[in-house]
C-alpha cells in the first residue's frame, strides 16, 4: 500500500463576493478533485484545538498525527530545526520575519504594510539578516538566515509565554497595539526598532525600491517556543515516509517526526513554485521505497494573506492539474493506493489570515472506491455530508490503519 497526502494550505475559504459568493474552492476549476471527491469518503476535519492560535505549524502536526495539545511548543523551533540549527534544551527560538512597514511615522506608530516583504529572494534576505546579526548579536542572541522572508532569532536561556503577534494578523494595521509588551519583551522591542535604522537605507533595499519592490526594512519577532519532543512516525504508523514542501516549518515537523527531507529545486513556497517538480519528487520518493509522502504546498495560504483572488484560485486549479493529475497517473501502476487531500487551515481572503474553522477533506483509495454522494470537492459539500473529524490529529489513523 501507498500513502500519498496532498496538503493545500490555506486553501478553504468564506464565500467571496468577486467569485459570485462561491469560495475558491467552489470557483476553482479542478477536475481532479472533483472526480476523486465523487468516489471518496468526503467530510470535515477540525485541525486546530480549542485554545491553541490558528496557526500553520499547529494544524500541521494535526494533520500528520499529533495532537497539538501535547505536542505544540510554537512554531520557530520547528522551522529552526529545519534550518540545521542544534537547538540546546534552554534555547528559545523565535520566528524573525522580513517585513515592510510604513516610512514616515515614528516606528510605533508605523503600519504593516507587507509581512513577506514582496516576497523577498532568499539571496537578498540572507544578506539582509546577516547585516541585523552583525549589529545585533549577542552572546546569548544569534540571527539565522532561512528562505525568502522567514528568518530566525535563537535567545539562549530566553523566556517564552511573550504574547507576540503574527505580523500577518495585522496587514494594513498600525502597529502600536501589537509591538511586545512588558519588561519581558523590552529586549525584543529595541532589536525591532533598531533593525528598522539598520535596514531602512541598506543597498539590498534601495536597489528593491529602485525595482518597484517592497523594501525589507524591519524585523518582527514572533512564534517563540523551545524544541519540541515528537515521537517517531514509522514507530507509530509502521511505514516509511518523506515530506515535501518548501517551508521551514513543515520540514521541521518532518525532520522531527523522523520522515526523510526532499528537496526540489525551484520550490518557493508561493505560487511561482516547481508544482510539477515536487508531484515527481514524491512519486520517485514512492518507487525508492517509501510508502507514505507529506506533499505541501504554500502558495493558496500565501495568496489569502495578499488579498491575490485571482491567484487563489489559480493556485487550487494548478494543484489540481500539475499535482494531482501527476499524482494519479504515477500511481496507476500500484495495486492499491490512499491519497488523502486537505488544507492545513482556512486563509480566508476576507480576513487575510487563519481561522479555525473545520477544513474539507476527500480520502480516496483504489481498492475501495466510495460512493459519497457529493458532486465536487468544497467547503460546502464537505460539511453536506455530516463526517467530521473533531479531535483532528486522528485522521491520520483513519488514513493509515483503517
């Protein structure tokens, strides 16, 4: 048997006035899913516990299996892991952001004006965060260069519980009310500031501007927590297995659950990536003996947090053609195969970040085709069908056991 998980993140929406009061989902053309949707158990999963943020990094260990509740620490030691940093068990690691905000205010009084900062190039980011290091390191404080915007900052013997905010919670806001509080945070606040006189008239910067592009020219500091303990995949599901994906955070949660890293070039993580690229890498993956693949992909969560409509929908009819169609014809040859489609969580581009909300899954497999009832793969039609994985993290059992 074969285990293929195709992961759309962000890719469930609310009704969108512009697409007719249809979701993306609803809107997008996608044969693929569609048809697989006619012929699989179709229903809701609730990836994201009472009581934990909405985050990308929580709804991520859901789906592999884990429950959040015992196993989420915060996101950036996940992405630091990724990233080959040995983190000690006093280390606190923090996600560093690249971002944009306004020029003419003071800094608390500035606005979020782009939490990826155009999508920045790693090549240019790298040279701008070794730039912050080199004037703010400390003895107990590194920067670490990461991909495109996400960065991160490692605080030996540094504390957590710090209420920081995710600056793509507040696109287009006044900062003031979310820069860090407290004695706690004081450290934290003066390093932002002070990367905004470091970055502001950096050449990377005015060589962006020159562009027409946005300039990188603050850091914000958030998703703090230390190493998480997970156990090992293939000890609980007996099988081997790879991740895919262009993200930190999730190869993180790969190379901690003990699954093999893959990486493809030209992934980006946004909707200019190697879609066919990576739908290769996992069926080659499953021809060199693995039986389960994670395939992620960024770019619908992306375009929800940039108000991009358009491309929202084009990045779902682009999984469904390149990925998905791939992924069925490579996986014709086996005898019996599971695929299992999902969103980690909804990026609703009315809100231009996560909610909680219950996402729609379609699990298929060749030997059992199941009548579900359902026309295509939605929101709507998910929750049509009264299935709902509540406790989110036992959908990989179903997946993999039943």
């Amino acid at each position: 048997m074969k285990y293929v998980l195709i992961l759309g993140d962000g890719m469930a929406d609310y009704p969108v006035e512009q697409l007719g009061n249809k979701t993306p989902l609803q809107y997008a053309k996608k044969d693929n899913m569609d048809y697989l949707a006619q012929h699989s158990e179709v229903g809701l999963v609730r990836t994201i516990p009472d009581g934990i943020p909405p985050g990308s990094d929580a709804a991520n260990l859901s789906v592999m299996g884990y429950n959040p509740k015992e196993y989420y620490t915060g996101r950036s030691p996940l992405e630091a892991v990724s990233m080959g940093i040995n983190l000690s068990d006093t280390d606190v690691a923090i996600r560093c952001n690249l971002v944009t905000l306004s020029e003419d205010e003071d800094y608390s009084h500035k606005i979020m004006i782009d939490h990826s900062s155009d999508e920045i190039s790693t090549e240019e980011a790298r040279e701008l965060i070794n730039e912050v290091n080199r004037h703010l390191k400390r003895q107990d404080i590194t920067f670490y260069p990461g991909i495109s915007y996400r960065h991160c900052m490692v605080w030996n013997n540094g504390l957590t519980g710090l209420n920081l905010t995710p600056p793509h919670d507040i696109l287009d806001k006044k900062i003031t009310e979310y820069l860090p509080k407290g004695e706690n945070n004081k450290l934290l606040l003066d390093m932002m500031v002070k990367s905004y006189e470091i970055l502001k008239d950096h050449p990377v910067n005015k060589a962006r501007i020159s562009k027409g592009l946005r300039p990188a020219n603050s850091i914000w500091l958030w998703g703090e927590g230390k190493k998480p303990l997970l156990s090992k995949f293939c000890d609980k599901y007996k099988i081997n297995g790879s991740v895919i994906s262009a993200v930190d955070l999730i190869k993180g949660i790969g190379i901690l659950a003990g699954l093999k890293n893959v990486d493809v070039e030209g992934a980006t993580g946004n909707i200019h990536t190697n879609f066919i690229g990576k739908a290769q890498a996992a069926l080659k993956e499953l021809e060199s003996s693995q039986d389960f693949v994670y395939l992620h992909f960024e770019a619908p969560d992306e375009c929800g947090h940039r108000y991009e409509i358009e491309n929202k929908v084009k990045s779902i009819e682009i999984i469904d053609e390149q990925v998905v169609g791939t992924i069925l014809k490579g996986l014709e040859k086996y005898e019996d195969y599971k695929l299992l489609i999902l969103p980690d969580h909804p990026t609703p581009l009315s809100l231009r970040t996560h909610t909680s909300d219950p996402v729609p899954y379609l699990l298929y497999q060749k030997s059992k085709p199941n009548k579900s009832g359902v026309t295509g793969y939605d929101e709507v039609q998910a929750a049509s069908t009264n299935i709902c994985f509540n406790e989110g993290y036992k959908l990989m059992d179903h997946f993999i056991l039943d």
